[in-house]
C-alpha cells in the first residue's frame, strides 16, 4: 500500500479563506497567502504588514515564549478594522497571524455600547416614568423614577395590574377606554389623578404606544411615559381662579363708573311708583262718595306693579352681571345677550347723547359660552366705542352718533358680533397693540380691557379682533367658530336686519 501525498503547506494557506501570514521571531513576514492579498486590497493597503497590530514584534515575541496563541488584537488601517490571531509553531520558530475584517462587527458592537449606555444614562435620569406592560397591563419593567412618582420600586412593580397601582376614582374605567384605543389606533394619551402610595393625590399625563406582532398584528406589549403634571393643574387651577377675581373686579370697576346713570334709571321707576301710590291713596279717599275712583285706584296698584317689576329686573340684570362664582358654560342666544347689554348700557349712552343702534340676525345665533362673561366683554367694547365717538366731538355733528352693535351667521357657519363706532379710528401701530396688555391711548386707563376681553372670548373657542369701519372709527368682532343652533328659521337670511 503506497503512503499518502501530502499537502505542500503554502498550498494549504492559499486554501484558507482567512488572511495568513507567516512571520518570524523578528515579525518579518516570511509568506502570505491569496486572502492576505486580498485583504491588502480591501484595506487599501500595498504592504501587508501595514495591516498587523503596531506591536506585532513584541505579540510574536510573547507568543513564541510563552507558547501560546494570542486571540482577537485588534487593528485598524484606514476604514477597515482587523481582527488577529497569533498562533506559534515551536519547531520552527515562527507565528502564524491569521486575520480578518471584523469591520462591520465591531461597529455594530460599538454602536449597541453606546446605546446601552445611553439607554441607561436616560431612563436611570429621567424624571419621567417609563414603563412595559403586558397586554392586560401587569408591569413588565419600569425606570427608577417609579419610586418618586409612584412610591414603588420597579422590582416592586413587576407583574403588578395597572389598576393596583394607579388608585383613584373612575381610573379603572379610563384605563379601560385608553385599552380600547391603543388595540384599535396603537397610541393613547390620558390625564387622570391618581393616590399616590403615601395616600397624597396627584395629576398624571400618561402616553402609550402599542408593541403590535409583525403578522397577525396582536398588541403584544404596551411601552407607555407617564408624567407627573399636579404642579401644572395646580397652576393653571390658580391661574383660572385669578382670572376670575381679575373679572370680578373689573366688573365692579364698570358698574362703579355706571353708577350715576344707574341712579337714573332707579330713580325713575320709584318716582312713577310714589306718583301712583299717591293718586291711589286720594282716589281711595273718594270712593265712599264716587265708586268708579275704585277702577282709577286698580288701574294705579297695576301700574305700579309693572314699574315695581321693572326696578326689580333691573337690580336683577345687575347682580347677575356682577355675579362672582366659577365660570359656567352654556348655549347662551346672541340676541338675548344684545339686547341684555343694550339696557345696560343705554344709560350711559342717554346721558351723552350717543344712540345704540341694534342690528341682529332673523335666526339668533347659539353658541357655548358664559353669559356673564359674553356679557362683561360687550359692555367693555360698547363703553369703548362711547368713548372713542366723545373724543370725535360728537356735539358738532348734525345727526347723534350711533354705536352699532350686530349679530350675523357668516357663510362660514360662523357667529359674529360686531360693534361699530363713529370714533376717529387707530393707526397701523394702534391696531397692532391695542389688545395688549398695558397698552392704552386713555389718560385714566390700565389697558387691561380689550386684553381681558379677548382672552375670555378665546377662552369660549372664539376670536376678538378689529378692523377700521367704513364710516370711520373702529369695528371690533367677536367671532365664534361654529354655531350651535337657531332660535328660528334656520334657513333664514344671514344678514343682519335693522333693528333700531
């Protein structure tokens, strides 16, 4: 039986797909195969010993003496990151450093290094709560800021149900609801306020996203953030509640200024009250001796019935419009708002011979809004329309000016008021600034009005603005985005009829 052919070595080395080179105790390179060739090319490289560690001497070195191979030593020319192998052959006193590009390897190593890292740095910092949960909502993980939002540690939160933990009323019935969209939509948001474990209760704004399986789609897990917002409700709470002292006062301010012309008309009523209660008494003196002064004395007591009422809707349209409590949304007709702050303020517009002349909508106008507040803004743009017609010398005109006041639905949908003055109007810059807060052209006034006015009608979804009137003067529109119904003929025309 004849023996074996064996394999020339440098035969064998052409044969491995890794880069092989052959060095000696020095590092000098004795022999390469095809590979090593090849990754010389893929490197850029026209040396092969360009692409060895910087100190593949001392490796060779270390290597032969210690006989043993030396595994995974890096190195990088140009773009290319290499991977060696040292592995020593005693008899002959020389390595073999077998190679290859671990290029891509390592950059992804690298790159998952630094994402864990990041990952940790974020969610061990965070003042937010990050959190896994099953399907059904049982914790599966959660950051370390469960314990200053929650008073659980996450080890503690782990398999706990949603509703364990965020405690509170009607919680579990919008935990169910947000269920219910995140499987339909696959992200849901919820504010709600919850008992924190120390028993205090807090405000939460909570963001989830549904985990979906790649092929039938099944929410597989829920990743959720959840934020504690109790100082922001707090602030706005607080804001909303100086918001309403600030209109309180300024309605206070308002009827302080009314005051004289609401005398007026007081007085008015009473003095017609004590005349018929005066001639009732001496009819009444005479009724022994004529009996039909009983009919003058019942026409009298009916009289001042209908005066009483009317001094009593007047105190009464009074203290509802300087009413202080929260703010109330409600359908609330334009109309019946017009004409309500048209008797309130014809006093005032009587005394300086100033006419208000209403134009409102066939169909009035529904929209949702406080009826105290609708109220304070219109007298406040009304009573500024008054002033700015005085301060146009109104006493030199040959007819009384007018404030208009008007209502219409627009082709929109849109519900509009409009007030119009006679005034000498505003330049560029007036406009640009006259519902900033502070802003005023009155040497007595704060420019708090107009301010206030449009943020309590942008607080009813609506808009304040102005614009220059045909005739002069100003029109300030109050424009509410959609109106709920009509009290009348929905079909009817939009625009606005006279209604001196």
């Amino acid at each position: 039986m004849s023996e074996p052919t064996l394999i020339n070595p440098s035969a064998l080395q052409d044969l491995d797909p890794e880069a092989t080179l052959v060095l000696d105790r020095d590092g000098r390179i004795l022999q390469r195969n095809r590979a090593a060739d090849h990754l010389s090319q893929q490197c850029l490289r026209c040396d092969a010993a360009a692409l060895l560690p910087v100190n593949a001497p001392a490796l060779v070195t270390a290597c032969l003496d210690q006989a043993r191979a030396i595994e995974a030593v890096e190195s990088r020319t140009g773009n290319c990151i290499l991977l060696w192998t040292f592995v020593p052959v005693a008899d002959a006193g020389q390595v073999l450093a077998r190679g290859r590009n671990a290029t891509n390897e390592i950059r992804a190593r690298d790159e998952a290094t630094r994402a864990s890292r990041l990952y940790r740095l974020i969610t061990e910092n965070t003042t937010d709560l990050i959190s896994r949960h099953a399907p059904d909502g049982r914790f599966i993980d959660a950051t370390p800021a469960s314990w200053r939002l929650l008073g659980y540690w996450p080890e503690e939160l782990r398999g706990k149900p949603l509703e364990e933990v965020f405690r509170g009323a009607s919680v579990s019935e919008q935990i169910q609801e947000t269920r219910r969209i995140l499987r339909d939509d696959g992200y849901a948001t919820m504010t709600l306020q919850i008992t924190h474990r120390d028993g205090s209760k807090r405000w939460f704004e909570i963001a989830g996203r549904a985990i979906r399986e790649t092929y039938t789609g099944a929410v597989i897990e829920v990743v959720s953030i959840s934020r504690d917002i109790t100082a922001r409700v707090e602030s706005e709470e607080n804001n909303r509640r100086l918001a309403d002292e600030l209109a309180h006062t300024a309605r206070l301010a308002t009827l302080g200024e009314l005051a004289s012309s609401i005398a007026h008309e007081m007085n008015q009523p009473l003095a017609t009250i004590v005349n018929y209660a005066s001639a009732s008494q001496r009819y009444l003196k005479q009724a022994r001796a004529n009996p039909d002064c009983l009919d003058r004395v019942d026409d009298g007591l009916q009289r001042i019935t209908h005066h009483a009422n009317r001094a009593s809707e007047v105190i009464k349209r009074l203290r509802a419009f300087l009413h202080k409590g929260q703010k109330r949304t409600a359908p609330v007709a334009i109309n019946d708002v017009i004409r309500n702050v048209v008797r309130l303020c014809q006093w005032d517009a009587d005394r300086h011979g100033i006419v208000i002349r209403e134009c409102l909508a066939d169909s009035s106008p529904v929209i949702a809004a406080d009826p105290v507040l609708l109220e304070q803004v219109l007298i406040n743009l009304i009573r500024n329309g008054i002033d700015a017609t005085l301060e146009a010398d109104p006493a030199n005109r040959e007819t009384p000016a007018q404030i208009t006041i008007a209502s219409c639905v627009n082709n929109q949908q849109e519900s509009l008021i409009q007030v119009t003055d006679e005034g000498s109007g505003l330049d560029d810059e007036g406009l640009r600034n006259m519902f900033t807060p502070f802003y005023t052209r009155k040497p007595q006034g704060l420019g708090l009005g107009l301010s206030m006015s449009r943020s309590i009608i942008e607080g009813f979804g609506g808009f304040l603005d102005a614009s220059r009137a045909d005739k002069g003067g100003l029109t300030l529109i109050c424009r509410f985005p959609q109106t709920l119904t009509a009290r009348k003929r929905p079909d009817a025309n939009p625009e606005p009829r006279a209604n001196d």
